[in-house]
C-alpha cells in the first residue's frame, strides 16, 4: 500500500537501518530541533558542522542533550558548507542538511568541480518537494521549486525521473506524472506544452519508464477530476496526479508557498542527483517540515 501521509513516511523509515547526517552551519533551533528528533526516532545519527558555543546554547535552551551529537567547530558560514561536503566525500555521512547558511552558499559547495558531491559533469542538481496538504487526497511530489530557474527539455527528463524515483519510494507503483503548463491544449507558441507533448511522447515510446505520464496539462485538470469532465479531457493522470512537473522555477515556487502557506500544507525536500540526498528547505520552514525532510533523505539514501 502507498504511503500517502508523511508521518507514514516517517514511520517506514524508522524501521530502516539508521542513516549519517552532516548538517552544514548548523547553528539554528530549526534544525537542531528537527535533527535531535530524528535522532530520537532512530532515523540517523548526526555531526552538526557549526559553532560549538551556538550549538551548546541552543540545545541548553531547548532542553536537548547535546551528547547526543558529533560537532564539527566551524564558525565561518563560508567554510562550513564545503567542510560539511568533505565529511561526505570522506565517509562520514550519506546524508547532506542546510542549516543556517543561504541556499547560494550551500549549493556552491555541493557544486564545487573538485570538492562537491556532484557524479559527473552530466548530471543534473534539482529539487524535489514532497507537500502534503488538506486540500488534496494524497502526497503530491513536485520540483522544480527551488533550483533550476527554468528547465530545457533534458532537465525536465530528469526532474520526471527523478520524481518517478521517489513516488516508487513511496510505493507508489505507477505514479501519475502531470507536465504543468497554462493550458491543457497543445499551443505551439507556449513553450511548456512543446516540452510537456516530448516527453509524453517519450514515455508513450518506452523511453521513460515506471509511470504514467501526461501533457500538458493545466494546474485545475491536474488536481480536480470535476474540472477534468468538464472540459471532456480523457487523461488516466488528470484528477488524479501524484507528481507534478513545472515549467519553471516560479510557477513551482509560487505552488508550492501557496499550499504551506495558505492551505496549511506540510512539506518534505531535498536535492536530488548529487551523490548523496542534500536536504534543501528554506530557513523559514517549520523544524516539523525540516523533519519531514530528513525522513525524506533517509528513505532515498543508500
């Protein structure tokens, strides 16, 4: 059965073996918080790569025994992220966590050409959102909405694949793949629904495996059956997607804000296509959705 609750998904990974963190510049409650739970529910151990006073002030405030962390000492926002990223490349970790320091400065040391965590220089850095929201009948995996601003025909090959990978985590056998453009006709001066008609193509014609995808499709028949018959669109995804793929950069933003935001979702995110799961949520987000995130990590890391 899928999961289609991310405290399901906190549950399954509870009873996988434990997993390494390395949080970079880990000097915030936030964090601290959501990684000293994910602790305690035997989802990872972790080393905290931050400033040893913050962190120590921080666990005295929360009540949180401090022990129960390794500390790398690094007060330099600047140093900890690639001093982070070289614990990963030694062994340390298989998982990489954002703490306090701007996304910038985090995904520069995981890009680093000599010292970051990317396998090639093929492959593609993208960030996957699992939300959970009242507003919807079940999980809803998406990307890109925070790192490549606006996706050419491959990148949007590999967020599919990508989100694909995770909804099968979820197990979700045949995870329905909606390409999100303004309209669910086919206009060939909108560029969204060219790429969306390839790669609906493409897994027609086998080249994408282990889902069922379709495009273009607009936002309302991706997620509301009803709007769907109304409009008479025949689609095995429509009304029914799991996994959403943007057209770029701002309109998975602006989703994905609006549904923590206003319609009271929660949210699990990371990075995808690094050699390890690299935990990427904004500073602002709830520790609860920085814990989801790490259940997130844990279940798709090695």
């Amino acid at each position: 059965m899928s999961i289609s609750k991310l405290d399901q998904m906190v549950e399954v990974v509870k009873s996988n073996p434990k997993k390494r963190l390395v949080a970079a510049y880990a000097n915030d409650a936030h964090t601290i918080e959501a990684i000293y739970h994910a602790i305690e529910n035997n989802i990872v151990d972790a080393t905290l790569v931050g400033d040893e006073a913050t962190i120590n002030n921080v666990c005295k405030e929360l009540g949180f025994d401090v022990s129960k962390f390794k500390i790398v000492q690094e007060a330099d926002e600047n140093k900890a992220g690639p001093k982070a990223v070289a614990l990963i490349n030694e062994g340390e970790g298989n998982i990489l966590m954002k703490g306090l320091l701007s996304t910038d400065k985090y995904m520069r040391a995981i890009l680093n050409k000599e010292n970051g965590l990317m396998p090639g220089a093929k492959a593609v850095l993208s960030h996957a959102t699992i939300i959970e929201t009242p507003a919807y009948h079940k999980l809803i995996i998406c990307g890109d909405v925070a790192v490549i601003p606006a996706p050419d025909l491959n990148q949007k090959v590999a967020i599919t694949n990508y989100l694909i990978k995770i909804a099968h985590k979820l197990e979700i056998s045949q995870p329905k793949v909606a390409l999100v453009a303004a309209t669910e006709q086919m206009l060939v001066g909108m560029p969204a629904c060219i790429d969306a008609a390839i790669i609906s193509k493409m897994a027609d014609r086998g080249q994408i495996k282990g889902a069922l995808i379709d495009g273009p499709l607009a936002l309302d028949v991706t997620l509301d059956k009803e709007s769907a018959q109304i409009k008479k669109l025949a689609s095995q995804v429509a009304g029914d997607a799991d996994c959403l793929v943007f057209p770029n950069i701002e309109a998975g933003n602006v989703f994905y804000k609006t549904c923590t935001k206003l319609a009271g979702g929660e949210l699990a995110a990371m990075v995808c296509g690094a050699k390890v799961p690299c935990i990427l949520t904004s500073r602002g987000d709830s520790a609860k959705s920085k814990n989801y995130s790490i259940a997130l990590a844990a279940l798709m890391a090695n």
